[in-house]
C-alpha cells in the first residue's frame, strides 16, 4: 500500500485516538514544547473512563490539566525531570519521580524496564516518501516510540522537519491526529538579562577556547554565554537543546562546527527549544542534526569532541565540591537532566572544560538572602555532580577551579567566589568542619 494511502486510512480525531488507551497502561507522552496538544486535551476529557494510567515523560511545556486532583485514580503522571508544570503535583505526591541520568531515559523503554503499550507523538507532515520529523524533540521520543505497542500521532503542519535521526514512517503510526496550530515558543533572552546572569557569563566565556565544542545546558547562563563568544573561531555545538542564541553565531561565522571532532560540520542536538524564528531556521536545514538522547547525552560519545565545554546550573555547591540541582533540600525540585552525562563526558574529552555556574546567591519570597555556596548542602539535598566529578565552578564573583585540589584548597577557592557578605561565615564554618 502506497504511503498516502496508509495515511488516510489511519486518520481520526483526538477524541476517537484516544480511547484505543486501556486503563492499566503505560502511555509515552512526548515532551519540552512538542507536547501533542488536541491529545492531551482529548485524553483529560477521557479520562473518567480510566483507571490507573501511567503516564511516562520528562519536561513538559504548557497546561498540566492532566496532573490536576480531578485526574486521581484515572490519569498519574510519572517523569523522569520534574518541569514548573508538574512540581506541585509531585511534592503533594499525586504525582511519581522516577531518578535517571537523560542519556539513560530511553533505554527504559527501549530494555522493556518501563514497556509501553501507547506513544503519544507530534510529528510533521509526510515527505513523498511517507517520512513523518519528528521535529523539535526527538532525543526523548525516538526510541520510546519505536518500543511502543501502539503510536497515536498529531501530524502537524507547522511542525518544523528536522533532518538527522528524526524519521518515522507512517506506516508504523496507528492513529494520525492532523493539525495545524504554532509550536509553542520559549524565549531565554529575558531570563538572561540581568546583571548577574551577564556577568557569570563572561567568566564562562572566558574559559571557552577557539575550536571547542559546547554544550549549553537549559536556562538563562547558557543562553547568554553565546552572546559573549563573537569574538571566538571556529566554535562547534554538540548538546542536549539548543536555542534561538546560536542563529546569530552561525551567521557571524563564529559557529562553523569545522573543528569537531564527531560529527564536524554540523550542530548536533536532542531537542530544541526557542522561537518560531528559531523553528523556521531549523526547517530542513542540513547543519542542523537531531538525534536520540542515548547517543547524544552518551558521556562516551560526548568526550570523543576534543575540547568538549560543558556549561550546566545548580541550586547550591558546597565547600567540597558537591553540586546539587535537583531539590530544595529533600523538596524534589527538577532532576539530574544531562548534567552528569556532559560533565563527565567534557571531563574525559581532549581539552575539555566541564563549568557549573550558579548565581552566588538566591533571594527568598521574604526578601531574605541565601549564600548557594554553602558550607553544606541542606539535609536532603540531592548530589547531581559529585566532589569527583566537579572542575569549575563560576559564579559572578569568578571562578574557582576545582580539579585536582584539596578539600581545603577547595573551601578556600569556593568562598572566593561566594558573595563577599557571606564569606566571613563561610570561613568560620570551613574552620569549624576542619576544612580549612
């Protein structure tokens, strides 16, 4: 049967797609902003007639009716990174949080450790060979899809087609949804904008050497890192996600990917997340490469790029050199996502300069002040990185680099970088746990 005709046989609305979902099954739902809209919202609506779905994702962008209390007994969401969307859900417990390095997600499902009966995906039209994109998230969803029993698809004409790793044929889609609404848009150049934020990135940039090949984790430091690398040559991206900053680094003539050693010439990701002008860019466009999260975020595959530079954030680092990420105290807060993958593997590359940067303090709902360099992580907290792994770490004040250092020489290193009203406190504690 010729590729159109499997596609029209196949087509359906939300509503019908839907119900081939049993209660008792494991449902895939694709993530960041390539979330199948009209299927979420359809299978809200049917949920009442199910009991005890789960729900298997990581980061999610949009509504989250589908965590909400009225979803309890029929829908339970189980992700793997905890996004804004779904946090109440999963510090009230209605919600489940499943610990798994990014680079390790798919193989959940690929290893039959978390089998999946349905996929819900968002993908673009059809080439003239029956290819469906699966467009600006593929990392995640690729191998989740292809272990799924039953793969309900949104086919949507404004999704961008990615080139790379990032096909899937019509035939294997049981149901197709056509649509046709935007890509929901993300913006970093706001969340970048303050002081702070710009001044942490120059000292990042300042440890980026001509001829590296970065990685540039989610949220505003990575993003504006790129604003301060004009200067640099023949710089390369090989990254979880990327965003709207490298459009004009490519056009400048700074990005060129010519000095990678994996994959030289082109930028290689697992998702995107930006813009539409972002979006149009990335429209077959043959620099651009998406591919599975198990390879991407592979430490080794990662440290095959000479001069590998991993840029990642934290919620606090102690005097060790311990990084938490993932939790305010014992609260879950988001998850491990790519950073150990890209630490480790920037740390095993040729050249490679694996940086954590943080602000050095945050502020809290009553206008308190709070040192994130710490003489301890809170009781609770959750190691992303640990003492071993850790090399720098930059905040506004500079950057302390940690690698072969003592625990002392590390203490004294992370208060230098700490802001100045908390340093006397922090070398009397230092002292106290006899580190310094």
């Amino acid at each position: 049967m010729a590729a159109t005709s499997i596609y029209q046989s196949r087509v359906t609305t939300a509503e019908e797609a839907v119900k081939v979902i049993k209660s008792g099954d494991r449902v895939f739902l694709t993530g960041n902003v390539s979330v199948p809209q009209k299927l979420l919202a359809a299978l809200v609506k049917f949920a009442p007639n199910l009991r005890d779905v789960e729900i298997c994702q990581a980061l999610t962008v949009g509504s989250a009716d589908y965590v909400g209390p009225a979803m309890e007994g029929h829908l339970r969401v189980n992700s793997m990174f905890i996004s804004a969307n779904i946090r109440k859900a999963v510090q009230e417990g209605r919600a489940d949080f499943t610990p798994v390095l990014l680079s390790e997600f798919p193989l959940l499902f690929k290893h039959g450790i978390l089998p999946i009966d349905v996929a819900v995906i968002h993908v673009s039209t059809p080439d003239e060979h029956g290819f469906c994109s699966l467009g600006v998230e593929v990392g995640l969803t690729k191998s989740a899809a292809e272990s799924a029993k039953v793969i309900i698809a949104e086919v949507n004409e404004q999704m961008p087609r990615t080139l790379g790793d990032s096909f899937i044929h019509v035939s294997r889609l049981t149901h197709i949804v056509p649509v046709n609404y935007p890509i929901p848009e993300h913006s970093m150049t706001e969340e970048g904008s303050s002081d702070i934020v710009q001044k942490i990135a120059g000292h990042v940039a300042s440890l980026i050497p001509d001829g590296a090949t970065m990685q540039l984790g989610i949220g505003s430091i990575p993003d504006a890192v790129l604003k301060f690398l004009s200067d640099k040559k023949d710089l390369g991206i090989h990254t979880e996600l990327f965003s709207d900053g490298v459009i004009e680094l490519v056009n400048a003539g700074v990005l060129t990917n010519a000095r990678k050693s994996l994959h030289p010439g082109k930028i290689v990701a697992g998702f995107i997340l930006g813009t539409k002008r972002l979006y149009d860019w990335v429209d077959d466009n043959p620099l651009i490469e998406l591919h599975r999260t198990e390879y991407v975020n592979d430490p080794f595959v990662i440290a095959q790029n000479d001069r590998m530079v991993a840029v990642n954030s934290a919620i606090e680092v102690d005097l060790t050199g311990q990084v938490c990420a993932d939790s305010i105290g014992p609260k879950l807060y988001s998850g491990v996502g790519g950073q150990l993958d890209f630490i480790y593997g920037a740390s095993r590359s040729k050249g490679g300069v694996p940086i954590i940067a943080l602000p050095s303090v945050a502020t809290l709902r009553d206008g308190t002040q709070i040192s994130k360099i710490a003489a301890m992580l809170k009781q609770g907290a959750g190691v992303v990185t640990t003492r071993n792994h850790v090399r720098f770490v930059v905040t506004e004040h500079g950057v302390a680099d940690l690698y072969g250092k003592t625990i002392r020489q590390r203490a004294l290193s992370l208060i230098q970088v700490a802001d100045p009203q908390f340093r006397d406190e922090l070398q009397k504690q230092a002292k106290e746990l006899h580190y310094t």
